[in-house]
C-alpha cells in the first residue's frame, strides 16, 4: 500500500507543477535501489541541496557526494570502473565530448528531451545541460568605487582579479573564453584573451587562486570571475552592500553545465530519476533558487521571489553561446599549456 500510495501523490505533486508524470517503472527501479551517489554536486553549489532533499522525500533515496573538478570527475569514472562509487556527476560543457569520447558516460535522455536546445544536448543523451552559466564580475565594492562594467574597464585598474586555475576548472576556462569573444576573438584561436590576461600578469594584478567565501568574507577578494550563478550566491551569503555582480557589457561566455551518468554506475536507475527530476519543474526552479539559470527557463513560470534571485534579462544580450564545440574542444586542451607559457610566465 505503501508504494501505491507513493506513486499517487507523486502523480498529483507532477501535475500541480504542470510538469510532465515520471515513468512509474523507472522510478521503481531507482527505489529498489535506494541511493545515488553524485560527484561535483554539493549542497552548496546552485542549491543542489532542495533537490537532494526532493529526491529523498518523494522517492526515498539516499543520497552522498565529492566535490570535485570536471576533469577530476571523468578521471574518477575511468579509474574506477566496474567499482564505481559514483552514478552521476555534473561537469562544465566543455569537458561533456571529452566524458563521451572516454566512454563513461550512458546514455538517458528525459521526456523534457523537444525542450532542450540543440546546442545544450548530445544526440543520443550522453549529456543534457540542467543550467546555463555566464561569466560574470564579482566586485569588491568597498574597495573598488569605479566598478569595471566591461573588460576593457578592467585593465584601467589598479586592483587584482581572480580567476582561478584553467588547468582544471571550468569556470577559470570559461572566464578565459568570455574575455576572447569580448574581446573578438573565437573558439580556434585565444590570442586576444592571453595577450588580456598577460597585461594583467605583467601588472602583477592577476591572481590564479579560486574565488571563495572565505577571501569574500575577509575583503581579499577585489574583482573575481566567475559563473553569475556563484557570484549571486556569494553576494547574498556575503553581503549584497559589499559586492556586485554583473555580466560585463562588451560580452562574455554563456555556457552551463551537464549531468553524466556513470557507465559502470552501481545505481543507474536513481542516476537517471536523478536527471529526469532535475529536467523537471520542481527540478528546475530548485537551481534557480541557486541562482542558476534553468535550461528550460523558456517552458517555466517562475515564482517573483526567484526571479529577483537572478541578473536581469538585459545584462545578457552580449554574451554568446559556444557554437564550434570541436574547435573550442581542440584549443581548451591546449589552455593549460598556453597559460603557463603566455600567463604564468609573466606573473608577479
């Protein structure tokens, strides 16, 4: 009775959402499994946290995580293989060809399939992009009071930026991206962004440590890049009167992050319940109480309260999705190589 009583008030929960019903035999399966097992998908991060408590309280499962990089995250999936201790992981776009050209992802492609744009989905299902991010500025503004709207601005400065370590991060490797397109360059070729950044290095401004709450909290932090999703959050968490953040105005990246399901997963079934419901409704307004952009934001009707949460629309119109992935695929490989000879070399 237990069971039968689960699946009808799920059904009415689906339906109050206007989201589609979940297959009834795939939510059985995963909850004779019982848990799922995530990498790079903590509480804290585009609040995973509401979405982890959902899956526990409609489905009963158990759920744990490691945070990790994207690079880390495909590495551990290969290592491991028939000993998974991992289902399912979110990674930046631009490590979601690597994953599949490694073969450990499986494919599952959600019944919100027709409502995912092209760009942010592999064909056959190996990845589909839950949210999208965009390079933002987080800026210090006890200490900064000429706020930098746009790259250029930044190199007018006195100030140090963050921008994290592009040997690993996807966002340090997308804040590189945002200034190239900002800066007119493209996919194949990252000159305009190193020449930027090596300016900045030269000036003994440039800083490769990950932005964190701590460095916020403590005022050390003075402009850092970072997806808008993160920088909204720490905002808030550190304090709105203390730091801005903002999309800057001569372009950035608009990129996001997919789940990969683990092709050797222990809990395949959760794995994929897990994707369905993050495709959902309910799924999606949970990131965006994160601050994440939802994929479907198009097909969603959401709540004032969580729209004040995000950026407006306007502060977007300059940013560009990526539209040659094997190029961009080819010429991130070479980044760690290039910062070291470009960048770091000239850092002081």
């Amino acid at each position: 009775m237990g069971k039968i009583f689960n699946l009808a008030a799920l059904a009415v929960f689906c339906l109050s959402l206007n989201a589609k019903e979940i297959d009834s035999t795939l939510i059985k399966a995963a909850q004779k499994e019982g848990r799922v097992n995530s990498l790079a998908m903590p509480d804290t991060w585009a609040n995973w946290k509401d979405t982890w408590a959902d899956l526990k309280r409609l489905y009963g499962l158990e759920h744990s995580d490691t945070d990790m990089s994207s690079a880390q995250e495909i590495a551990k999936f290969k290592a491991e293989k028939k000993n998974a201790s991992a289902d399912i992981g979110d990674i930046g776009i631009s490590f979601a060809d690597i994953a599949v050209k490694q073969g450990v992802t499986q494919p599952f492609k959600t019944s919100y399939w027709d409502e995912i744009p092209t760009w942010a989905k592999d064909k056959d299902g190996h990845y589909v992009l839950a949210y999208t991010g965009t390079i933002a500025f987080i800026v210090n503004k006890e200490v900064i009071k000429d706020i930098p709207k746009t790259w250029q601005d930044l190199l007018k400065g006195d100030y140090k930026i963050t921008v994290g370590d592009v040997s690993v991060a996807a966002q340090a490797v997308n804040a590189v991206l945002a200034a190239n397109f900002a800066l007119g360059g493209d996919e194949k070729d990252l000159s305009p962004a190193l020449n930027f950044f090596n300016t900045l290095a030269k000036q003994g401004r440039l800083i490769n440590n990950d932005v964190s709450v701590a460095n916020l909290e403590k005022g050390e932090l003075e402009v850092g890049l970072v997806w808008d999703f993160n920088g909204l959050g720490y905002r808030d968490k550190v304090g709105k009167n203390r730091y801005e953040v903002l999309i800057p105005a001569d372009g950035s990246v608009t990129s996001g992050y997919t789940t990969i399901i683990n092709k050797y997963a222990k809990h395949p079934n959760a794995a994929k319940l897990t994707r369905e419901f993050i495709l959902s409704d309910k799924g999606q307004i949970n990131l965006a109480k994160g601050y994440a952009r939802p994929i479907r934001i198009d097909f969603l009707d959401l709540p004032k309260e969580v729209k004040d949460k995000l950026l407006p629309n306007e502060q977007y119109k300059n940013a560009k999705t990526i539209k040659d992935f094997k190029a961009w695929e080819k010429t991130a490989k070479t980044l760690p190589q290039l910062w070291q000879e470009k960048v770091i070399v000239d850092m002081r």
